[in-house]
C-alpha cells in the first residue's frame, strides 16, 4: 500500500507540472493574440 501511495504521488505531481505549463502556455497564446490582433 505505501509502495502504491508513493508512486500516486509522484503522478500527481507530474500531473499538476503538466497542467501548471499548459495554463502557462495557453496564458502566454492569449496576451500574444491580444497584443497582435
């Protein structure tokens, strides 16, 4: 069980790296797209 706990862990970790970068990403699409358009 605390094998199976750690390794949830560490994919919810990726997880929340993965979303904060697209939300970064996406953020930085829109400031472009209002600058230029």
């Amino acid at each position: 069980m605390g094998k199976r706990f750690g390794k949830w862990r560490r994919m919810v970790k990726q997880l929340r790296g993965k979303l904060y970068i697209m939300r970064v990403c996406i953020t930085m699409l829109l400031c472009w797209d209002d600058k230029y358009s």
